[in-house]
C-alpha cells in the first residue's frame, strides 16, 4: 500500500535528513570560523594595540593606529587608485 507523503515514514526520513546534513556542516563551519572569522577578529582586536608582532607584551593604543592610517597621503592615494583600477 502507498501511505500518504505526510506518514511517519516520511518525518522519520526527514529527521534522519536532518541529522545527516549536521553531521556534513559541521566540519564545513569550523573550517570557515578557524581559517576565516577567528583571523578576521584577531586582527580587529590587534588593531587597537602598539606591537611588533615578535614580543610578548602590547601597547594598548585604542584608535590612534586608525588616526595615523587615515591621515597618511599614500592610503589616501592607495584607495584612489584601487577605486579607479576597479571601476
């Protein structure tokens, strides 16, 4: 007999579905936070800090390495080119 797509049969096709696709996600998602995220927020958080990236100790500067990037003429000059070379 044919039993009606909403069955128990059916859920219990989908539950297992589901579980399965957990199982090949996971690797996927930690793979993107270990080699992506994490990086990309280490950096941020190194950001605000004076170090030379060999010693153990950190200067905390807060935004002063933002101010000196943004008055320096050659990122200034660096953003207008790379803005013409992609247009």
């Amino acid at each position: 007999m044919l039993e009606r797509v909403g069955g128990p049969k059916a859920r219990h096709f989908f539950q297992k579905e589901k579980i399965s696709l957990g199982v090949f996600l996971i690797p996927a998602i930690v793979i993107v936070l270990v080699f992506s995220l994490f990086p990309a927020f280490y950096s941020f958080f190194l950001s605000f800090f004076s170090w030379n990236g060999f010693s153990p100790t950190k200067e905390f500067v807060g935004l002063k390495n933002y101010r000196t990037a943004l008055n320096d003429p050659e990122l200034k000059n660096s953003i207008i080119v790379t803005l013409i070379y992609s247009l």
